[in-house]
C-alpha cells in the first residue's frame, strides 16, 4: 500500500517540478516567462496534479490482472509450511 500511495504522490508533484524548473529558467528569459505565467498557477497544478493521479488509477484499474477467487492463506501441513495463494 505505500508503494502505491509514493507512486501515485510522485505523480501528483510532477507539475509542482515542471513549475520549479519553469521559475529556474524565468530568471534567464524573463520576459519570455511573464507572458506564459499569469496569476493562479497554484491551482492549476493542484488539478493538474489530480487529473494525473486519476488518470493513473484509471489506467491502473483497467490494466490490472483481474482474480475471481479468494486468497488461501499460508498453512503448515504435516510440518511443511504451505505457502499462501489465490484461487
């Protein structure tokens, strides 16, 4: 679950980089950077950053292997540990 979670939060802060690497190169090309950056970028990469996470879950939910049966936990027979699985 915290893979995912740190997955999905690197998704969510990519505009937040792409916008600290464009306030890098604003102080080289100033006036080239007043014209494209106008007021409200904090929140426009906030939903920016959602349209990404959404779309990496939708992706993820459609591509992801789908299993019917239930999970059989590990069990130890005739002393010979049985690992887990699903059926």
């Amino acid at each position: 679950m915290g893979r995912i979670v740190f997955e999905l939060s690197g998704f969510f802060f990519l505009p937040f980089l792409c916008y600290a690497a464009f306030l890098i190169w604003e102080e080289r090309h100033p006036r080239a950077a007043k014209r494209i950056l106008k007021g409200k970028a904090l929140q426009v990469q906030a939903l920016i950053g959602l349209v990404f996470v959404a779309g990496v879950l939708l992706f993820a939910g459609l591509t992801d292997r789908k299993s019917t049966g239930g999970y059989v936990p590990a069990v130890v027979k005739d002393g010979k540990l049985i690992p887990g699985r699903v059926e």
